[in-house]
C-alpha cells in the first residue's frame, strides 16, 4: 500500500525537508504541498491524499484546527497529521477535537515522524509520547478539564474582549458566555478573569504573551 500525502506547513524550508524524508521511502509518496490553509484543503479536495501533515500556525495565525476540521468533513476525508512546535493543552485539545488522528512536535525524530504516518494511513493514533502524557494527565483529572468553547472563551479574555465582544465573536449570547466562565472559574480555582487568565497560562491552557 502506498500512503499519499500532502505536506501543508508555511515554511518553504519545511515542506522541502519533509518531501526529501518521505522521498527515502517507497511506500510513502508526497502528492501535493501547500503553504497555507486554504490550498491545503483544496489540494485534498483535488488530489485526495490518504494523510494530510498539518502545521498549527500558518502567517502568524493559529489556522491548522479549523483546516483540519473541514479537511476531516470532506467526503472522502484524509487522516490528518499535526506536526508543529505547539504544545500547549489549548493546541493539543483543539486539534484532537477537530478530528486530528495524531499529534507531534517538530523536532520528533525522521523515523517517528514517518511511523505516524504510516499509522495515520491505517487509522491509527499517533501522538508524541510527551503529548500522550498530557492528555492522560488531563482525563485523570476531569476536575480541571476545560472544555473546547471555554478555552476559546478563555483566549478571547486573554486578549482582552468583554463579555459583549465574546458573545458577538462566537455567534452566543452574553449570558452564556458568564456561564462559561462560572464554570471555568471553579475548576481553575479562581475568582476573577484576570486570575483566571493567569491560571490558565501557568497550567499551559493558553499561550504565554
């Protein structure tokens, strides 16, 4: 069996270095590489690759969840692969919920990056070890798990939006968003949306700065 795959990663340098690794194995064939979301969906939608490898940030901007939600919608749906250098929980979680069949940072080694693969291809799961290990930590601890919406309820705080600005963001109304955060507050053992934001980033919820 050959694995198609195509290769969507901002960084020119990226995409070459993954097309000569993937070059040194004969059951592994590059189809099509894209430099940004929007030619990498439609590239699946033309070549229909058995294996998509996603970045996270594409310009600046953390793109690669929703792509790899509409890539995992598309009728005859490729398995999609993160490889980024992203690793907080709000990375990980978003991508394994937008449907992502695995996860892996950017200085994994050649040959896990080509098992992934492989694995993906079949339907498997492949998550770097230390990713693995996050997310089981977090289900062991179902107290402090923040859901999807309330880490994007959360990030939008960080930036600074008001309840308004949030609701109007994320197409709800405001009194859903104060429920959200009543129930973030809680499970991150805070009082206060600035705590809350601070809390978050120390437990690797959300990105630093």
């Amino acid at each position: 069996m050959t694995v198609r795959v195509l290769i969507a990663d901002d960084h020119p340098v990226m995409r070459a270095g993954l097309s000569a690794l993937f070059d040194t194995e004969a059951d592994i064939d590059v189809v099509a590489t894209a430099g940004t979301t929007a030619a990498a969906v439609a590239s699946a939608r033309e070549r229909r690759p058995d294996v998509v490898i996603m970045d996270l940030q594409f310009d600046r901007r953390f793109e690669g969840a929703d792509a790899t939600r509409t890539l995992r919608a598309l009728p005859e749906p490729p398995a999609v692969l993160v490889l980024t250098n992203f690793d907080t929980d709000g990375d990980i979680v978003s991508a394994i919920e937008a449907g992502a069949a695995g996860y892996l940072l950017k200085d994994a080694p050649p040959d896990e990056i080509i098992a992934a693969v492989r694995a993906a291809a079949v339907g498997q799961t492949a998550l770097a070890p230390a990713v693995a290990s996050r997310l089981l930590t977090r289900m062991r601890d179902t107290r402090t798990a923040l859901s999807a919406r309330e880490l994007e309820v959360l990030d939008l705080v960080a930036r600074g939006r008001s309840n308004t600005e949030i609701a109007r963001e994320l197409h709800v109304s405001e009194t859903t968003v104060k429920s959200h955060l009543a129930h973030i507050y809680p499970k991150l053992g805070v009082s206060s949306r600035t705590a809350a934001v601070a809390a978050a980033r120390e437990a690797g919820y959300l990105r630093r700065g």
